[in-house]
C-alpha cells in the first residue's frame, strides 16, 4: 500500500499573497504625494511665520516713531510756549525792580497789569479762555462748587461768587471754576401748639 503523503498546511500562519506590482506603486505614489503635500504646507508655514515677525517689527517701528513724534510735537509746543511766557516774565521783574527803585506803587501797579495783559493774549493765542461763572447756573461740566449760600437775591443754583477762575481749550475744560453757589432758604415751618389737657 502506497502512503499517501498529505501537506499539512500550518493553520496559524495566514495566507498570504503577494502584493500586486499596480497596488504597490500606488501606495508608493500617494506617499510621495502626501510628502510633497506636507513639505508645501511647513514651507507656507514658514512663511506666514516669517511675514508674521516682519509685521510685528514694522508696527513696534511705526509705534516707536509715533511716540518720538509726538514727544518732538510736545517739546515744540513747550518751546513756543515759554518762547511767548518769559518776555511776559521778563516785563514782570521789570515793573518789580522798578518800583523797588522809586519806592512807588504805581509803576508797579502799572507793570502787573500789563502783565495780566500779555498773559492773557498769550493764553487767547493757544484758544485758552476763561470760564464765566459769577451770574451763571451753576454748571457742574464747567463748575466745581465749593460752598452753597442761602440768599434771596439769588435764583437757585445761581452762581454768586468765584474763588478761583476756570480755564477751557476750545471746548475742552483744564480747569473748572471753583464756585459759591446761591440756594433759596427754605421757608419757615409753622409751628402749631399741641392743646394740652389738664
């Protein structure tokens, strides 16, 4: 009797078959394209970095030269101001060296209020005017009150007197005027007797 020789094929070992050269290149063709891909993208990547940090740089530059700008501005506009101030000054020791000379009030007198004079053009030339306040309703925008005052004479909320002078630019308040303001008394309360028995 002839033995029949069987192959035992072992049942752990999966079949496989060979890769078939066409899906191969395939998958070989999407890797590359997907490496390609993602080099492209870390290079735009960059970019946009790169054009990020040049931006950041620019406007740090822009708002470095702005602020020197405006510190150049505030300089001029000082410079100009005192440039106008110290004649002012100048015409003040005058008057006061003058009358200490004479022993005279009126040439000092004279030289204080030409002094008031120049002060204020100067201030009238930068649109710095005074607030008006004594006879006016009391503004809270433009006045600060300081103390109020019980008077007939007076409308409520009417300002009677000014302790210190208010300043505007244009429209702009730099100081507001410290104020005594008017307020109506109030009327006497009546008193009437309670009947008290006995």
């Amino acid at each position: 009797m002839q033995e029949e020789k069987t192959m035992e094929t072992p049942m752990n070992e999966p079949e496989t078959q060979p890769m078939e050269p066409e899906q191969d290149d395939a998958v070989s063709i999407d890797l590359n394209t997907a490496l390609a891909r993602l080099q492209e993208m870390e290079q735009a990547l960059e970019e946009q970095k790169n054009l990020y940090l040049r931006t950041l740089a620019d406007f740090q530059n822009y708002r470095r030269r702005q602020n020197e700008e405006m510190e150049r501005q505030r300089i001029r506009v000082l410079e100009t101001l005192l440039e106008d101030l110290l004649p002012i000054l100048d015409n003040f020791e005058r008057a006061l060296q003058a009358a200490e000379a004479t022993r005279e009030l009126e040439p000092l007198l004279e030289g204080v209020k030409m002094t008031d004079r120049q002060i204020k053009a100067l201030l009238a030339r930068f649109d710095i005017h005074p607030i008006e306040a004594v006879g006016k309703p009391f503004d809270p925008n433009l006045h600060e009150a300081i103390q109020r005052v019980e008077s007939e004479e007076y409308e409520d909320g009417t300002i009677i007197d000014e302790v210190e002078r208010g300043y505007r630019m244009g429209e702009r308040v730099i100081r507001p005027s410290k104020v005594i303001v008017a307020r109506r008394p109030e009327p006497p309360t009546e008193y009437t007797p309670l009947d008290i028995e006995a």
